[in-house]
C-alpha cells in the first residue's frame, strides 16, 4: 500500500467537498490533500481486505473449525 506523501506519481483528481469542511481544514492549516489520501489508502486497505476475508472464508472456516476440535498444532510447545 502507498503511504500517503510518499514518492509517487500524482494525478490531479476533482473531489466535492463540504464547503465547511473545507474552510475549517483550511482554518486549521490542514494539508487537505494529504488527509484525503491517506483517508482513501485507509479505505483501500480495509476492502482489500474484507475482500481477501471473503474471497478465503471457506478456509478460514475450516481452519477455525479444526482448531476447536483438535486445539493448535504445536500448542504444547508454547512458550505462553
């Protein structure tokens, strides 16, 4: 994932605000800029990954399911 401010192409994009959003980010010296991209790379992040849930809940299910039964593999060699 892109790290927001990071060396990376631009493209200027046209985004509709809330007027008083604006003037208030503005009113505080907010980069504007800066917080929509990384409230996007945020947004991002979590549809990957309720996607890459979805995508794998048969397996994760069944892993889940396992663990119930038989407890972790391993387990008697924690540390914890």
């Amino acid at each position: 994932m892109l790290r927001p401010g990071s060396k990376s192409e631009r493209k200027s994009v046209r985004l509709s605000i809330d007027t008083r959003l604006i003037e208030d980010a503005k009113a505080l010296d907010m980069d504007i800029s800066s917080l929509a991209e990384a409230a996007i790379a945020t947004a991002v992040s979590a549809e990957k990954t309720r996607r890459w849930q979805e995508e794998n809940r048969e397996a994760i299910d069944s892993w889940n399911d396992y663990v119930r039964r038989h407890g972790l593999p391993l387990a008697k060699y924690r540390l914890f």
